[in-house]
C-alpha cells in the first residue's frame, strides 16, 4: 500500500513537473494575415486623368516572396536598402490573386496568413510581383480587364504586364495601425496597389504629382485589345503599404 | 560606569544632532525639468508643404492607440511635448489626399532631466548617515573597550 502511494506521488509529481515546463516553454505566437488591396479604384472604377471612366472585371495579380519583419530600428523605404528583422515571417507559396473579386463591397483580398507568428509589431513587408507560372495570368505578373468608356465610345480592355518588381516597404499607413500581433490574437497587413498611379485620376487636380507622372489611358487605346503593355513599373509606385512607402526595384 | 553611560549618551545625542536636516530658514528653491519638444515639417514629395495635413501620433507603451492627433498648419508643420516618462520610439503619422508618411523618433530614457538647485540625493543621505553612525559608534565601543 505504502509503495503503491509513493509510486502514484511520483508520478503525479512528474506530471505536475512536465506540465510546468511546458507552460513556461510555450511561445507567444499569433496569427499573422496577409492582404491585397485594389482599393475603391479598382472595386468601383474611377475616371482617368484623360477622362476615360474606367471598371474593371479582373485585375490579376501575382504575388511571392511575401514577408513580415520586425525591424528596430523601423526601416525607412525612402533610403532603401536591405529590409532586416529581428523576426521574419512569410508566405512560401506563390499567389495569384484578383484585387476586383467581391463587386464594390468586397474587403481586401486574404492572400494567406501564417498561424504561429511570433507576437510583436510588424512594421515592414517585402513581396515581389512575378510571371504566374499558370492560370488566368499565366506568363504575366499583372493582368488587367475592364471596360473605358469615353464620349460615347466603350473599349473592353485586356492588358498584360510582364515586368517583375520587388516591394521593401515601411510601416503601414492609415486610419488605423496594424501589424501589431499579441499573443493568441490576430494581425494583419496589406499590400496595397494604386491604380490611380498608372492611369491619373480626374479627381486629383492636374498638376499634382500623381497626374504629372501617370499615363492616363489615352496611350493604351490603340494596344487596348489583348495588348502586351510595356510599362515603367518602377517609376509608377504601384505598390505601396495603405499611404506608406514601398521601395521598389523592377526588371 | 556613570562615565561610560554619559559617554554613550553623549555620542548618541551627537548623532542625531549631526544627520542632515531641512534647514527652515531664509533659503529658496527652484526646481526644474528639461522638456522636449518635436516638430515636423510635412511635405510632399515635390516638396510643396501638405498644408491641413492629418496627424496622429503613437506613444511607445501604446502602440495600437493614438496618443495626441491634430493637424498640419498651412506650412506642413506639427508641433508637440513627448511625454519623456515613456521612453522608446514616438511615430508621428501624416497623412492627406491619399498620401501619407510615418516618422520614428526614438526618445532615451535620460532625455527627461529633472533635478533642482539644493539637497541630497538618497544614495548620499544613507552614505553620510552611515559612516557617521560607524564613527560614533567606532569612537564609543573605544572607550567601553576593556582595559588590559
């Protein structure tokens, strides 16, 4: 009876023992998500600087190489540079995705999400934009379909970009921070993507930098139907993080 | 052994007469703090200033929440006091008419100084009131010493 009792002492205190050492070993860890965003120019259209009312049926995207780092100090896109951080983490898949799925409603586009991230400010991404090896935008990085529409005249358009461009970006910018992951919570970050910057927007006055820079869509009618569009992607600042900076390098 | 109990009451007597103490008489004090004070100059990048700009700016302990927000004045500029007790990175975010940018500025532990023109600090109170008790009490166990 006697050893009976010291036997199952020791064994409960060996439980006891393991279960301490695994509390005190469990890591704070939440999960992390990884958005894409056309913003309301690409979900409700917009009209060009030249004009055109722009809609889009597709804008197909391919993204990879998508990650999230906690820098200190914060890195500054304006410098560029090597984005470091004392913890990365990311996306190993290569993504294709339709920043105009959903109608005019839709919220940005859940491209993955990592469920252990270590919990921590997120306070910089890096992705890139390839060649998609299959699918709707196969062989192209981005792909855009829609129709323009001006004085009377409607164009259904396909373009099919095939530059590839990597994205070092700072902090996100916006109503709201984010990134900002706590232990067994939920944290995002987006990667946004302005259209305006390709096309103009009318609404923006002319002599803004966004308008002075932008092509408008004038230069796209003649190529407009299944035309291959040689962009300067590195000049037009697609990608950004909200109204924050990315660093971009394209090829 | 009256003369050594005179003696220790005498020594006692000097101890407590010789700590430091607040002298209540015609003196002054002035106490001061050193601020900081950070200001922005918000431009876009054509360098034209982004006159109204938005601006919200995030404490280190809180990240997730704004700690002051306001505006631009027509210059870009934005001015505002840190609280030098929370030490760590303040971001200062700037935002109008679809563009925006965020600033991070770190603010050391040791920016804050405070102090005053008089007094001790509490690591000198104890040092002085240590080495005063070890003398009288040195001095007293020297005469209570047992003679040969």
């Amino acid at each position: 009876m006697g050893k009976r009792i010291s036997i199952l002492t020791v064994s409960v205190l060996c439980l006891f023992i393991i279960a301490l050492i695994g509390c005190a070993g469990a890591r704070a860890v939440g999960t992390l998500q990884f958005h894409a965003n056309g913003e309301d120019f690409v979900r409700e259209g917009f009209v060009s600087k030249d004009g055109w009312s722009i809609n889009f049926d597709h804008v197909y995207i391919t993204l990879a190489d998508i990650t999230a780092y906690q820098t200190d100090p914060p890195y500054d896109p304006h410098s560029g540079g090597e984005l470091k951080g004392k913890v990365n983490v990311g996306l190993n898949e290569v993504y294709t995705v339709d920043l105009a799925e959903g109608g005019t409603d839709a919220p940005p586009i859940l491209v993955g999400e990592v469920q252990d991230a270590p919990a921590g400010h997120y306070n910089a991404i890096s992705w890139k934009m390839v060649k998609a090896s299959s699918g709707p935008a196969s062989g192209y990085s981005l792909v855009i379909v829609g129709t323009a529409e001006k004085d009377g005249r409607s164009i259904d358009f396909t373009m099919n970009v095939d530059k590839e461009c990597g994205y070092s970006c700072g902090e996100y910018v916006g109503d709201e921070r984010k990134g900002i992951l706590e232990k067994g919570g939920t944290a995002d970050l987006e990667m946004t993507f302005h259209f305006d910057h390709i096309f103009g927007d009318a609404e923006t006055p002319m002599d803004d930098e966004l308008n002075l820079a932008a092509l408008g869509f004038e230069p796209f009618v003649d190529i407009a139907e299944g035309g291959k569009l040689d962009l300067n992607m590195g000049e037009l600042h697609l990608g950004h993080v909200g109204e924050g900076h990315c660093y971009c390098e394209c090829h | 052994m009256d003369m050594k109990w005179n003696l220790i009451i005498l020594f006692v007597l000097l101890l407590v007469l010789g700590l430091p103490a607040t002298a209540y008489a015609h003196g002054a004090r002035i106490d001061y703090t050193v601020n900081m004070t950070i200001d922005i100059v918000a431009n876009y990048d054509t360098g034209e200033p982004m006159g109204g700009a938005q601006v919200v700016v995030y404490a280190p302990d809180d990240p997730s929440n704004p700690w002051l927000t306001g505006a631009c004045d027509d210059e870009g500029r934005f001015s505002f006091t840190p609280d030098t007790s929370k030490p760590g990175s303040w971001t200062i975010q700037a935002r109008q008419s679809g563009h925006g940018d965020i600033v991070h500025i770190p603010i050391g532990a040791d920016t804050a100084v405070t102090g005053s023109t008089g007094g001790y600090t509490v690591l000198q109170i104890v040092l002085m009131a240590v080495c005063g008790i070890w003398g009288f009490a040195g001095t007293a166990l020297y005469f209570l010493r047992r003679r040969a």
